[in-house]
C-alpha cells in the first residue's frame, strides 16, 4: 500500500497525452488509503469508505481516484489535478482507532467541516503514513525563514573560524620560522611544527563541521521554499 519515494526536489513538467500536465513523482510518500466523507462524526458498519491514491509532496497530501495509482507507477508521474487537497503546514496527525480500522486523522483549527480521517491496511502501515506528515507538517513560512537566518549564522560563523585559523597558522609559521635562526633550538623548532600540525588539523576540523552544518541547513531551506512555491 505505501511506497516510500525520497527525494528532497522536484522537477519539471511535461504535457501527457489528454494535454493535463504530469509532474515528475519525487515525492516522499504514496499509496493507498480508505476515505470516509470529509466531516464525518461517527463510525459504523453503514461509514462509506472509499479507496484513494494518496500522494505526499512536501507540505501537502494530495489525493486521487485509486486508479491513478496506475498510472503513478508506469509513468512514475502524478497529475496535478487531484480531487483533493490537504496542506500540512500546521496540522496536527494522530493515530485514530475509533473507526475500528488502523486510522489516523488530521486537524487544523482551518477545518470548518471536521478532521480528515484516512485508514491504512494494517497498523506498521498506519505508523508510516503518521511519520512521514508529521514530517511534512513542519514545513511553514516561519520555519523556511529559520532556516535562511540559520544558514547566514553558519557562513558568519565559517568565515570567522577561517579568517582565525589563517591568522593562527601565519603566526606561527612566523614563530618557527624566527626559531629556524636560533643555534641549538633543533628540539624546540620540532615541537613548534608539531603544535604547528595539529592546531592546523584542529582549525581544519572546525571548518569542515561548519561546512557540513551549513550544507545540511541549506538542503532542508530549499525543500522548505520548494514547498512554499507550491
């Protein structure tokens, strides 16, 4: 029922046959799930579920008539004009037994109508589903500006610790350089170089976990805005 499809960018679109536009499937989750009307207040035997395609995108759940999981694995495509659609931003998604199926729900104080209450097959299914839009859910505005100032901290930051181990390097490369000249100092000139080794290894160290951090900051900012240009 559900497939895992991770990727952290979308691509461009193309026009399929019946001229609806496609968008290539880098999504974070699909498959399928029953549906009961939107709103409903109680559960029984007379609920009409119905079986839907469900697709995760970034910060929204789209879904569709079940046969367009069809076509979603032949073209590894999914159409943009699904019969629903569910931001996340801000929802809150929690397990939801009282319909007698491995359910979950999702709310939002937006929902005029009620929560949207979906079924999985079983309950490690259910588990997954909740996982992943919980993820999604965090996509906001405010989280994708976060990330912008984040991101600016960390090259601050990487610019400074590079300008400082410069500096500390030249020094003391001036320092043993000064020593070279200094009869019967052979001892001390090898333990500068030394030191002189490892506060280079150690500056070395600081910068590239900068790095690391800024890249990392950088790729959850893009699928943020991503998201926002939806």
């Amino acid at each position: 029922y559900g497939k895992a499809v991770v990727s952290t960018q979308s691509t461009g679109s193309v026009a399929g046959a019946d001229d609806s536009l496609d968008i290539d499937a880098n999504v974070q989750y699909a498959g399928i799930l029953k549906k009961p009307p939107f709103g409903t207040k109680s559960y029984g035997k007379l609920t009409r579920w119905t079986e839907r395609f469900c697709v995760v995108k970034e910060s929204f759940l789209l879904y569709y008539d079940k046969s367009e999981k069809r076509a979603y694995e032949s073209k590894k495509m999914f159409n943009i004009h699904p019969k629903g659609v569910i931001p996340l931003a801000g929802c809150a998604i929690e397990k939801f037994d009282d319909a007698g199926k491995p359910g979950f729900k999702i709310t939002h104080s937006s929902f005029k109508t009620g929560n949207l209450v979906l079924a999985a097959r079983n309950p490690e299914e259910r588990d997954n589903w909740i996982a992943i839009l919980k993820e999604c859910s965090k996509i906001t505005w405010n989280n994708a500006q976060l990330g912008a100032a984040q991101i600016r901290q960390l090259e601050e930051n990487t610019a400074r610790i590079s300008q400082e181990r410069s500096d500390y390097i030249k020094k003391l490369q001036e320092e043993a350089e000064a020593r070279k000249h200094e009869a019967g100092k052979k001892e001390e000139l090898e333990k500068l170089a030394k030191l002189l080794e490892e506060e280079k290894e150690k500056m070395e160290n600081i910068a590239n976990q900068f790095k690391e951090e800024k890249e990392m900051t950088n790729q959850e900012l893009l699928v943020a805005m991503e998201a926002m240009r939806k």
